[in-house]
C-alpha cells in the first residue's frame, strides 16, 4: 500500500478509500467463497440490508446470471418491469449501455438498481424472439413478498413458492399453507427455485413447517465442532406429502430447508444440483459504513453431508428445456392439471405426477 501511494506515477488516482475497498475486495474475493463472503460498500450494505427486509429500490426482476445471457425467472407483479412489458424468460443483455453477460449476479444487481425515481435503461429480448428491445424504465421503492402460493386448479395440492429467506419470510410461508389447508390443500410442492436464500431463522422456521422432529441443519466451526439445529414442533404440514423444486439458483438458507427435508425423508427433491453455499455469515462493519460478509462457520445437512461447493443433488434430475422458466404461482390461475403436466416447466410437471395429479 505505501508502495502505491508514493511512488504511483497518476497522483489524482491515488484515492485512499478506493484503494482500501480494493484492498479488502481482493482480499475477500481470493478466499473464493462465491456469492457469499463478500466486500461490501456503504451503498451495498444499504441495499443488502432493505432487501432482507423484502424492499428494493430498482424495476422489479429477479434474475439467474448462472446462464450465458442473464435471463428473468421473475418479475414482480405490478412492478416497474411488469408494466414496461418484461416477462419472466425475457433475457438481459445490457444495462444502460454495458453488456452484462459474464457479469457475477450481484454486479449486474448494482447496474439495474439506483436512486428511487431515477431512471435505467435495459435492453431485454423477449422470450421465444431474437430482437432486442431497449426499455426506459424509472425505478421504484418495492416490496417483494417473500412467499406465494396458489393451489392447483382441480387439485388438492398447494403450489408454495419460496422468493427469498428474508424477514417474516417464516411467517408468511405458515399464513399461506394454513390458507391452504383451509381450501382443502392436502399436497405441497415446495419451490425454492432461484432463491438466493437469507435469514437462516427463517431457513429453520420454514423447513420445521415439514418436519416432525430431528434436526434442520449442522454448525461446524473451523475446529469442526458441531452444534445442531433442531426442528421446532408444531409445524403444520410434517404430515403432508411434499416434493421440493431445486435448481442451480437454489443457495444458502434455500438449501438448507431442501437438505433438511431430504434428510428426513420426507419428500423428494426434484430438479438439478443447487448452488452450494454451504457458509453461515456474519457481517463486520468497518469504521466508513462498508462491511465484511464473511463465512465464518460452514452448515451440513443433517446427516452430516457437506453443501458447500457441491451443493444439493436432486434425488431426481430434472432439467428444464432451454426457453423455459419456472413456474409462478400466479400463473396457475385458467391451466387445467393437463396443461400443466404437458407444459415446458418439467420441473413442477414431474412434482405433480409424483403426488399423483393426472
């Protein structure tokens, strides 16, 4: 560092905050913890910090940058992004004016969002085109549910989808699945798919919902001590048939919830291999508003397999055809169980034929 400041030749360059963060990004990244530890500035904690809350400011998308141009699995309802005419499968090829194809998911995170009121533009081919368009699209404060649901038309089985692991998500989960049994839902298909994860309390409130007893996860600290984590009784659904949707989107407190509930037998797992974010987090503040997320201990599943790297193997592999998206719960409403079986998401088809849909 005093090798830069006083011998670098462009002295306007010689940012002392900048060169910090860039110092501890470094730093951070080459532990190659992917998509868990990670710098962050004062403007990313901010963000970070209302998203686990279910608020963003920006246009209403959740996207999979996994693929070799970012494609929308999700668009809000009545978002920014719905009302310009983007539909889950469009794909993202630039932001502003800068490709983002080869971008990581939270770079691209940082361009499509900004100020409340501010403006972006995104350029989008719709799905099943080969154009693209160029969207202006003003940014908005939103909300993002963290849970929805819908049951299966003609059906008894309750379609639960699982956003995001952010707060109240627990809660919103055992609103929606007593809303369902109410309606006579007897069968779940529990979908994490694309969910980035979250809260790991929430993680265990939601899979307790499935289980009867035992555990939800293992703690392994750097001295490979465990501490488990077990189920909290009470749960509605530990007697209900369910079968968990994974994919590669699936990480952190998503797969702990698809772990525990393999574990225990209770359902398949149907899909393909999950993330595999096998590290629990904690966040150290810096004395200029930036912080750490850094993975200080790793979680196995209940039976002691090891997530991180590998991630969740699908009991059952999956795949989804190249132009197709997962299914939103909001898009059930007007298909018959027929539709849906013979539909492009293969995924959700497999899990109705497994709880005996025909």
């Amino acid at each position: 560092f005093r090798v830069v400041q006083d011998r670098y030749v462009d002295r306007a360059a010689l940012d002392a905050p900048n060169l910090t963060h860039g110092a501890i990004r470094g730093m951070v990244d080459a532990l190659n913890d992917t998509g868990h530890s990670l710098f962050l500035t004062p403007e990313d904690l901010r963000a970070e910090q209302q998203s686990l809350q279910g608020v963003i400011i920006g246009i209403g998308v959740v996207l999979d940058a996994t693929s070799a141009v970012p494609t929308l699995t999700t668009v809000i309802s009545g978002g920014p992004a719905d009302r310009a005419g983007i539909r889950p499968g469009d794909q993202l090829v630039k932001v502003d004016d800068r490709e983002v194809a080869g971008l990581p998911a939270n770079e691209i995170v940082k361009l499509v969002r900004g100020p409340e009121g501010s403006t972006v533009r995104v350029t989008v081919i719709h799905r099943g085109q080969t154009a693209q368009v160029e969207l202006t699209i003003v940014r908005e404060r939103i909300t993002v549910p963290a849970v929805t649901s819908a049951v299966v038309p003609g059906t008894d089985i309750l379609h639960l989808r699982v956003v995001q692991f952010s707060s109240g998500a627990a809660e919103q989960l055992h609103r929606q699945l007593q809303a369902g049994i109410d309606a006579g839902a007897r069968r779940v298909i529990l979908d994490v798919r694309n969910d980035p994860g979250g809260f790991v309390n929430e993680a265990i409130a939601i899979a307790s919902e499935f289980l009867r007893e035992g555990d939800v996860y293992l703690r392994q600290d750097a001295q490979g001590n465990r501490t488990p984590q077990p189920v909290v009784a009470g749960g509605l659904a530990h007697d209900l048939p369910v079968v968990v949707l994974v994919d590669k989107g699936t990480a952190s407190s998503a797969e702990i919830v698809a772990g525990a509930i393999q574990d225990a037998e209770r359902g398949p797992v149907i899909g393909v291999t999950t993330f595999g974010t096998g590290t629990l987090l904690n966040v150290f503040e810096l004395s200029d508003g930036s912080a750490v997320r850094l993975g200080i201990e790793q979680w196995l599943t209940p039976d002691g397999r090891e997530i991180w790297r590998k991630g969740i193997a699908p009991d059952e592999v999956i795949e989804l055809p190249a132009d197709a998206v997962p299914l939103e719960p909001d898009e059930l409403e007007g298909q018959t169980v027929q539709q849906l079986l013979t539909g492009k998401d293969s995924q959700f088809a497999r899990a109705l034929r497994i709880l005996g849909a025909t």
